[in-house]
C-alpha cells in the first residue's frame, strides 16, 4: 500500500486530499466539504468502513483524508500507519450507526490515536 499511495502525493495539488480504496462505494449523499481539516500534527484521519465478507465495522479499508507532506515524508515501515509521521485520526460513525463506506461520518470530532 505504500508504494501504491506515495504516488498519490506526487499528483495532487493540495495540502489535504482523500485517497479511497478501489474496492468500496462512497454513498452519493458523503459531502466532502463538509469535512473538517486535519488537526495540526495529524497525519490521516480513516474512516470506518463495514466489510462485507465478516460485517465488522472498523477503520481498516476505509476512505482517507491524508496530509500531502505526510505521504512524501512517510517513512520505509511495510505497515501504512508505522510508516507515516504524526497522529493518525479515526473518524467515528454517527451515534446509532454501525458505520459505512458507503456513508463515512462527517459529524463531530474524530477519535486521535498515536500512530
């Protein structure tokens, strides 16, 4: 995955882009404006995504926001989150729902953890 996103980097045009995994839907209704900017010292911010194959909802596979710097500064780790300097952000589902690819949360702070 990291060599698959690190050249992500090298095309986009702004600080901030979400990176989505080919293998999931986005719902149409998802306002990416509406997104919060990543805090000072965050490198990604995921959100949860339901995964058809055991029904877990969880972080893994889910839409991205990455800091463009984070990705051209990420380190050698095999792991994507080992590999990236700072914060990783984990974007909760509203309360009430079990989470979506097809309906990423845009409502209220996400959830930091130490990378």
């Amino acid at each position: 995955m990291r060599r698959a996103y690190r050249p992500c980097a090298e095309v986009v045009d702004h600080q901030q882009f979400f990176l989505a995994d080919g293998d999931f839907a986005i719902d149409a209704s998802f306002a990416p404006a509406s997104v919060e900017p990543l805090d000072e010292g965050a490198s990604m911010r995921v959100w949860w995504a339901d995964n058809p194959v055991n029904g877990l909802t969880y972080g893994y596979g889910g839409l991205k926001l990455f800091r463009h710097s984070a990705l051209r500064e990420m380190g050698e780790a095999v792991d994507v989150l080992a590999a990236l300097p700072g914060r990783i952000e984990f974007a909760q589902p509203p309360r009430g729902s079990r989470g979506s690819a097809r309906a990423p949360s845009t409502r209220g702070r996400p959830v930091s953890a130490s990378a």
